[in-house]
C-alpha cells in the first residue's frame, strides 16, 4: 500500500469518519507520492466522497507544487518573483480541494508573492484561506505586504486583440482529430481538450486552467510534423466541430464518456447558427475546380493522406478482386491488368461511396483543405476542397477510385496479406 494512502487512512481513523472531506495535509500527502499515477489520485478522492477531479487537473497541481518548492528557495519577503501571478493564476483554476491545499503549501514555503493576488480576489474559500496564511506569516515575524482590497483585478483578463487562439489537428484515417478549445480568463487560460471521431462522436474531454505561461508553453508541442499538423481556428468553429461530434455519436448510439460533463460547463451552448468550415475560405486561384479535381488522386503522396484506407471489410473485398487480377490468366501483360485494376477500383468506390459516406468524406476533406493552407501545402488544400465539392455530386472521381488503388496497387505483382489498419496518428502535448 502506497505511503501516502497510508497516512490518509491512519488520519482518517483518528478523528473518525468525515465523508465527503479531506485536509489539506492528505491531499498534499497525495500529490506528493511519486509512487501514485494521477489517476489513482483522482480515484483516491472520489472514493474519500469528494468531487471528483480528472487526471489533467491533478497533474496541474502536482506541476504548481512542484513550482512552489523550486522557486521558494528564489524568493525574499516581499519581492515578487517573476512567474508568482502565473503560479497563483495556475492554482486558482484548481477545484477547491486542490487549490486549498497548494494555498496551505504557499504559506509553509512563506510564499506570500503567490497568496497575495489569490486573497486579493477569486473564491471565497480560496481568498479566506489565503488570507489566514498570510496571517500566519506576521505571527512568525514576516513582513507581510497588506491585501488590495479595491481597484482593478491584479490578474487581468486578456484584452480581447491577445485572446487565446484554438487548434484543431489533421484528420486521421479513422476521423478522428483533436480539438484544444481556449478562452481567457481572469487566472490565466480556460482550455477544454476534446478527441472526437465524425462516427463515434466524443472520445476523450477534459476541462483544465493554465496560466498564460504555461499555455504557451502548452501550444509550443502541439503536434507539426508531416504526418501531423495542428491548425488554429476561431473559438467558434472550435465549438461547432465539438458540437457536431457530439451529434454524430448520439445518432451513431455512442456515449461521450464522464468528463465530457465538465467540459460542457466551460465550452457553453454552441453557437446557432454553426459557422462555415474555414476550409471554404481556400482560394482556388485562377484555374479554378476543374483541375484539381481531376488531381484528386494525388492527395494520397501527402503525408497527410498516406494512411487513409477505406473501412476494413470493404478493403479486405478488394484485396480478394486484386489477388483475382494478379494470378489471373485472362490478361497476358501488365497493361491488361493494370487496366482490370483500374476498373475494380471504379467498382469498389462505386459500392463504398453511399450518399452517406460521401457527405462524410466531404467533410473530411473541407477540413483538411484549412489544415493544408495552414501547413503552406497550397496545391493539396485546393485538390482538398475541390474533391470535396465533386463528392457532394457523385463518386466517379480519381480520389475515390485511388482511396482504394494506392493501398494495394502493389498487390497486383506480389499478392500478400491484407494491409493492417494504421494505427492513431494523433499526437497529444
């Protein structure tokens, strides 16, 4: 048994059973035992009865303690070092249980840089208890700088022009993406992080407070690399893509899991009317649809669109066609076949392209082409937006019959087992 549930429960039996409550000193008990993963603390406090937390909110405050103890040993009374607004800014976008117990770790490390601001405003239980630390500082001889009690915020809300930015990833081959939500607030950045399929709708949610450093810091790793690239875009199309998510999973007989609750108490109603996928916003230059429709096919020697491969059983089926073709004795060169390949590829498409999955792929597509833009990867955004014109119409376009030709082109001379479905590409900070 872990040290720190330990002494929780040696505690907790002294003074006899206090549902729903936990001191300070056992959450910091907790949060200090390298021994326990975030989510067994978080489980570790639900069952004490109290509200419960989610892994990225303990990790946050594991990362402000941790900055307490370091930077304590920097600090002089009465001297504000420079990140003490941030750190005090990060511990009070904690739950209360959290924030009340990094408060009491402040004033044991005399922090009074960080108690200041936080029992200048914010909750009452976090100013009353920041105030009775600072309290506590006089009576051991500090001198203690006196609580602003009027006047403007000392932490002030970004002015609107510096407004945190949203990011959504790439489309991944099973439609999945990530959204990072942000808005500004008093204590620093309220970011909402959501992991949706277009089928199965909310994957993961989680609701977390940042400081402004620690958000930037948090934008610096998101994922750009060729195989997957994040985008910004309006808080408002952040929204409606959750949205739509949503909606998708519950039509699709799909739950969004229990954190989603949280999330949706920080996001607010989506915006009525949704607004228009930035994606439209791609200039088709002069040439205009035409030619980059016919270009469809070339989107697959993207990075981006390398692991696309059509659901699982209908590739298996046009393995099966293709391994037909490749041992076949009815085409006496590679002409013969390379033609018979294209014309399976024609069916296939024809059969998997139902009006829904077509309104599906458009989608899709509309999306990729503002990640293309943003990525500077101009020629493929205006091929995705294109293509993702034309699927509304019909699916006799090169991108449909090559969504299934370049996973298995190569099967037509050495025939093999069916490709394996990629794996998730998305790639978390």
């Amino acid at each position: 048994m872990p040290a720190a549930l330990t002494r929780v429960q040696r505690v907790s039996s002294v003074r006899g059973p206090m549902p729903g409550s936990m001191t300070n000193d056992e959450v910091l008990a907790l949060l200090n035992d390298g021994s326990l993963k975030a989510a067994s603390i978080a489980e570790e406090v639900e069952c004490a009865g109290c509200p419960p937390l989610s892994s990225a909110q303990v990790d946050s405050a594991r990362d402000a303690l941790a900055k307490l103890k370091t930077e304590a040993t920097a600090q002089t009374a009465g001297l504000e070092g420079p990140d003490a607004g941030d750190l005090a800014a990060q511990i009070s976008a904690l739950p209360e249980l959290l924030a009340l117990a990094l408060v009491h770790a402040a004033g044991r490390a005399s922090r009074q840089e960080v108690l200041l601001p936080i029992a200048s405003g914010g909750s009452k239980g976090l100013v009353k208890e920041a105030k009775r630390e600072l309290q506590r500082l006089k009576q051991k001889g500090v001198q203690v700088r006196e609580v602003k009690r009027s006047g403007d915020a000392i932490l002030k809300p970004l002015p609107e022009a510096e407004a945190p930015l949203c990011y959504a990833s790439s489309i991944d081959a099973y439609g999945e993406r990530a959204i990072w939500w942000s808005r500004a607030a008093k204590q620093g950045v309220e970011v909402v992080q959501v992991v949706y399929s277009d089928v199965k709708g909310i994957l993961q949610a989680d609701a977390l407070g940042l400081s402004r450093r620690s958000w930037r810091e948090f934008v610096k790793r998101l994922p750009r690399q060729s195989v997957v690239f994040t985008a910004e875009i309006s808080k408002e199309h952040a929204r409606s893509l959750i949205a739509e998510a949503e909606s998708a999973g519950s039509r699709n007989g799909f739950s969004p899991p229990a954190t989603y609750g949280d999330a949706l108490r920080m996001l607010g109603p989506a915006p009525d009317p949704l607004p228009p996928s930035p994606g439209n916003a791609v200039d088709l230059g002069a040439d205009g649809e035409l030619p980059h429709q016919l270009a469809g096919a070339a989107l697959f020697d993207d990075p981006l669109f390398m692991s696309w491969i059509p659901e699982e059983d209908s590739l298996r089926a046009f393995a099966a066609r293709v391994d037909e073709i490749a041992v076949s004795q009815l085409y006496i060169d590679p002409k013969q076949k390379e033609e018979a390949f294209e014309r399976a590829s024609e069916e296939a498409a024809q059969v998997y392209f139902t009006s829904a999955r077509r309104t599906l792929y458009s989608k899709r597509l509309l999306e990729m082409a503002h990640v293309l833009s943003q990525a500077a990867r101009i020629d493929a955004a205006r091929t995705a937006l294109a293509v993702s014109r034309a699927l509304l119409a019909e699916a006799k376009t090169p991108f449909c019959r090559a969504l299934f030709g370049h996973a298995l082109r190569e099967r037509l001379n050495q025939p093999a087992a069916v490709p394996a479905a990629p794996e998730a590409q998305l790639i978390m900070p």
